[in-house]
C-alpha cells in the first residue's frame, strides 16, 4: 500500500510566520530587525492605537532549496497587512540588503491591502522606496519574487509592488489589483462593481483571471508546500529589465484593452480571450484550468 | 491606550533561556504576546492595551497565569486590542509554550 498524500495545509489560514517559516527551508530563517527589537510605528502610537513589535511585517535571511535567499511576510490579520513607515522601512531595507550581498533571490510573501491610510504621507512615501529599492535589486541582478495566497490579496501600491517583481504565484484565493472592490464601489457606485457579489469580485481580481492575464505566471493550490515549491520554481526565471522589454509591455497592455476594453464581466474576456466554456473556469482545479487557457493565455512580456 | 504592568514573585527553576518568542496578532478582540528571558525568580508583564480600564481583570489573569505556568524568570510583553480575557489567558499559555519548545 502507498503511503496517503500528505495533508494540505493551507496558505490563507496560516500566519505571517508560520507562511515563511514554510516557505524556506526548515530551521533556516533568520529574522532581521525581530520583534525583540521593538521597532514599532511612532504614528499608530500618536494616534493612541495598539501597534505591533514587528510592525506587521517579518524580514531576515534563509535558505530555499539550499540556496542563501532574503525573504520578507506581510501580516495581513495586522492593519490589513498595510503598509506604514516602518513596515516599508523593513521591505525596502531587505531589497537594498538584497543589491549588497547578492542572494540567489527576494521571496516576498504579500498580503496587504496597501498604503496603511494611519500613515498617510510617511506610508504613500515607504511604498515609493520599496518599488525603487526592488528595481534597483532586480538591476543588480537578484531576482524577485512575490507570493499571493493571503486573506488580504495584493492591493494599492503593494499591487504595483507585485507586478514589479521578476514572477508572481498566485492561488485562486489569492487576489491582485491596483484598486480593491469596496474602493470602486465606493467611489464608482454600485452598479459600477457590486461587492456583495463574492464571486464577481474573485473573478476579476483571483488569480485565474491574473494567470489569463498574464499577469502571474504560476496558479498553486492553497496549499504551503505548494507555495514553498512555487517560489523555488519562480526564482529559476528571471525577466530581464530593459526599456525594450517596457515597451514591449506598454504594447501588449494597449492591445488588451483594444481587444478587451469592452468586456463587463472577466467571463466575457475569457470567451472573447479564446476559452471554450468560460463560465466553468472559476470550478476548475489548478491542471485542467491551465489547459483550458493554454491557448487564450497573454503574457505580458 | 493604556500601560499596565506586573511583576510577579514566582517559585521553582528558572525557565531556561531561549530565543524571544511571538505570538497571536494585534486584530480586533485578539493580542500578541512576546516572551524573552527577563529577571530570576519572577515573571513580568507588560501590556499596552486599547482597552481602557480593565487594569483589575488583567492582573487577576495574570496572577492566575503565573500561578499555572512554569514562568520563573519570563517577560511577557502584550500588544492588546480589545482581548477578552479567555483569549488572554489563551495566547499567554501558548507563548509559554512556544518559548520551551525552543528550548527541547
């Protein structure tokens, strides 16, 4: 008799830590800037609200298959994983630490509803420096790479984060975009975006429609050993950042909105996309679903 | 917000000593609890709270704490939003735990 697959444990439910400490290999984290430090925001305090001794993030160093990488987990049961002046402080340190000392890669695992609005400048600020610290990495030759399988998905300007890493891995849970449902909701109208309709919003932010999109490259199980493998894959391609790639990108995204531009509902797009029953996408499994959009599949160079 | 701290007289070894350990997550109704080596022959805690007022509970939990679990010379440092104190109670236990399980 065969031994039985080994349990899932999932992704989503699982903790900031206990996520990373999944990820890398066993015994091989070693945190940067711990909670024992006490770095916790001086603006959650002024505003009289309870802070974190980690600031809602986890940083530091370890090993992903054997080779030495630098890794950082966003707690979203924290302020929505957002992101405040500490917090960012510790992303962009870990990314401008990455350009010095050459790791075979940055693992981020993201969940974060974005800016963390306590903060307002100091936060909008941390994410520029975060997005110019990853660049400045993936210049110097480390590749990044992002993880979304949280509670709280990818949003604002830690979305923008996302898409500028090397690769992304997303499960279906899983969500990306630049702004979330209830911020569309709220400023567009109801009949603009209807949030209570939960399977509308996993449509179109879920990490089925980002992989049609092309905007992720891997679609994982909710699953951390799942994950784990994901990001050991991820960091074996690297997209190389030149300004002919960018504009290769800029071309691709206005032929998407040329051809898709007009479409309601992320159904619509996969139909005109290609796939032959569209509206059974959202029930399949991670294998039959990347064979059914092989083919309508856009990358985004 | 508001600080509380105690420091209780406790008998029998000290713990040993380990990395500082980190529990729970500061949402709604639930708290984090960090737990480093701290004075011989007591056990401290320190909460920052954003509940007003409840002072009395949070010592009667944490001498009660104190009094089950084997904390001679632990400091425990809590960022609390609104716990209730079964819930205290609950992650202080597995902070304890946490920290020995370092230590096996």
């Amino acid at each position: 008799m065969s031994a039985p697959p080994a349990p899932r444990r999932s992704y989503r439910e699982a903790g900031a830590r206990r996520r990373l400490l999944a990820v890398l290999d066993p015994g091989s984290f070693r945190e940067l800037v711990g909670p024992a430090e006490r770095v916790q925001s001086p603006h959650l305090a002024a505003l009289d609200l309870p802070a974190a001794f980690d600031d809602g993030v986890a940083v530091g160093r370890g090993t992903l298959q054997g080779r030495p990488v630098l890794a950082a987990s966003q707690e979203g049961a924290f302020l929505g994983g957002a992101v405040g002046e500490v917090h960012g402080a510790k992303l962009t340190g870990l990314l401008r630490l990455a350009a010095r000392e050459q790791p075979a890669g940055v693992v981020l695992l993201l969940d974060s509803g974005g800016v963390r609005l306590q903060e307002a400048n100091a936060g909008l600020l941390a994410v520029s420096e975060i997005l110019r610290a990853l660049l400045a990495a993936r210049a110097a030759g480390v590749p990044v790479v992002g993880l979304i399988g949280g509670g709280w998905g990818c949003f604002g300007g830690m979305g923008i984060v996302g898409r500028c890493c090397d690769g992304l891995a997303m499960s279906e849970e899983g969500r990306l975009g630049l702004s979330g449902p209830e911020v569309i909701e709220t400023t567009c109208g109801v009949e603009e975006l209807d949030t209570r309709d939960r399977a509308l919003v996993w449509r179109l932010y879920g990490g089925k429609h980002r992989i049609v999109l092309g905007e992720a490259d891997l679609l994982v199980e909710d699953d951390l050993a799942a994950f784990r493998a994901a990001a050991a894959s991820l960091l074996t391609r690297r997209r190389v950042l030149t300004l002919e790639r960018l504009c290769q990108a800029q071309e691709a995204l206005e032929g998407r909105l040329a051809d898709f531009g007009s479409c309601a509902d992320p159904v619509d797009l996969w139909a005109a996309a290609g796939v032959v029953a569209p509206a059974e996408l959202p029930l399949l499994e991670p294998e039959p679903f990347l064979a059914a959009v092989a083919r309508a599949r856009r990358p985004v160079p | 917000m508001e600080r509380l701290s105690y420091e209780v007289e406790v008998e029998g070894p000290a713990a040993p000593r380990a990395p500082p350990a980190l529990v729970g997550v500061v949402a709604s109704g639930n708290l984090e609890v960090l737990v480093e080596p701290g004075d011989a022959g007591r056990c401290r805690v320190e909460i920052a709270t954003s509940a007003r007022g409840f002072g009395e509970i949070w010592e009667a939990v944490v001498r009660d704490f104190a009094a089950r679990h084997p904390v001679a010379g632990l400091r425990f440092s809590v960022n609390d939003a609104g716990a209730t104190p079964a819930v205290v109670t609950l992650r202080l236990g597995q902070a304890v735990e946490e920290y020995l399980g370092a230590t096996r």
